[in-house]
C-alpha cells in the first residue's frame, strides 16, 4: 500500500482538505491518512507547539475511507506528530500532501502559510511533501472541478516519489485557478513571484487590519507563479528548503574581515 498523510491549515472540518482526499481516493492502492488542525490556523507559518501538550482526537471524515485525527495545533505540528506517534517504526508515510487552501498561496505567501509549511515540514522528516492551493478565495464555498483538476497531479506525484525520483530538500508549492477544468490553459513550472502585492494597513474602531493592495495589469511576461495561475495556467514551483546563498557564501571568503581571522581548525 502507497501510504498518504493529508493535513491543512483551514482545520479538519474545511472542505478543501475533504477535496483532497477524495482526490488521494481515486488513486490504486493508496492508504489515506488525515492529520489536521482542529481549528484553522492560516497564516502560522511553520509554528510548532512545545509549551503546552499536543492531544490527536480520533475524527470520522465525511464517511470516507480514510483514518483521521484532529489536532490542537499548527499544520506544522500535525506532520511531525503523525510521522513520530501513527506510524511504527520503519513504517512511515511515502508522500504529504497540504491543502486544499482556501484561497492562493503565491511568492512570498510560502513563508507566512500554514499549508505550505505542512509540505515543508514533510520534507524537513524526509517525506516528499506537496501543498495545494486553490484561487477560490471570493468564493470559498465553491470548489468546482477541483478534485478533477488536481488528480493527474497527484497521480504523478504518488508515482514519482514511489519510484524515488523526487528531490530530497525540494517541497511542490501548487496553485491552481479557480476554472472550470475546460478552461485551464495546463500545468507549468513557475518560479516565486515575490512582489505582485503591497501590504497596507486598514485603520479600524479595534485598530488596523493588515490588507493587500494588486496591480491592475497582468502580464504574462515571466514564468511566475501569480501571473500563470492569473492567465490560466497551473502553476507548480519547486522550493529548496536550504535557503543558503551558495554563491554568496563562496563570496564571502574573500571579505577582508574574514580574511584577516584566517581559516578555523578543520575547515
């Protein structure tokens, strides 16, 4: 059996995750297992809770055929805890999948989400980890054909990582548009796109909300994340969790300051 843990940041009862494993479902021989939030917890980032107990509650889900657990924490959590204390031994899950998030999770929105850290947890345990995101966020409540759209996605993810052919320190970041599957223009890799919004601040009576200003045009002028999925494209990005600057670091050794140290022992 193909083991697959699913978890979220929207929490156990969001509908998204629902889509999910019913996608996770239709694929031969997969064993599902759904570790998630108790509550939603967007926007955590890759938080883990330490200072007070984790406590994983027994959860039926929808009447699927998945074994699944609510949990008082973050996405984060919900992934590290399930590697450690469901699975036994040697026996460990061959693939996480995150989502799927209400809304999208583009550029720099890998480093403030939830979902995105469920898939990165994954890949910090060595589990290749996927997470998904869908451009439903005016309309929450509306899935569409997303289970339709995202299953050939998984298939070959599953595929991949049985075969061992998935990188050990990349997580998959997907994004997909909120279309019927007839006009989704296809699946494309996509770099981050980290600067498609601007932050602003809303004064309010209780004080500010943090909001988000976009540009007006979109153009398709580089293969990145948000202007792919805005122009109808699935948007697939690989991210190396190793955030070093390889190239920077080399550089570095030619700083007078560190010159003048010299070498340490050993290096």
């Amino acid at each position: 059996m193909f083991k697959i843990l699913i978890t979220n940041d929207d929490g156990i009862d969001a509908l998204g995750i629902r889509r999910l494993a019913e996608a996770a479902l239709t694929l031969d021989g997969a064993e599902v297992y759904v570790v998630a939030p108790a509550e939603e917890k967007s926007g955590v980032g890759h938080g883990l809770t330490y200072r007070s107990a984790l406590s994983p509650e027994q959860r039926d889900f929808y009447g699927l055929p998945v074994k699944a657990w609510a949990v008082n924490g973050n996405p984060a959590d919900c992934v590290k805890a399930a590697y450690h204390l469901l699975f036994a031994g040697d026996e460990k899950p061959d693939i996480v999948f995150s989502g799927i998030n209400v809304g999208t999770n583009l550029g720099r929105d890998i480093y403030y989400s939830g979902t995105c850290s469920g898939a990165r947890e994954a890949v910090l345990l060595g589990v290749p980890g996927v997470a998904f995101s869908y451009d439903n966020w005016e309309d929450q409540d509306n899935y569409g054909e997303v289970v339709e759209l995202i299953a050939p996605l998984t298939r070959d993810f599953c595929e991949r990582a049985a075969k061992k052919k998935l990188p050990a320190e990349v997580f998959w970041n997907v994004n997909i548009p909120h279309l019927p599957k007839s006009e989704v223009k296809g699946v494309l890799p996509a770099a981050l796109s980290l600067n498609h919004y601007e932050d602003r601040y809303q004064q309010v009576d209780e004080g500010y909300f943090l909001t988000r200003t976009y540009p007006d045009g979109i153009p398709l002028a580089e293969p990145q994340d948000y202007h792919l999925l805005k122009h109808g494209y699935i948007a697939v990005t690989p991210v190396h969790i190793d955030a070093t600057d390889k190239k920077l670091l080399q550089e570095m050794e030619d700083w007078p300051l560190i010159k003048s140290w010299g070498k340490r022992d050993g290096v």
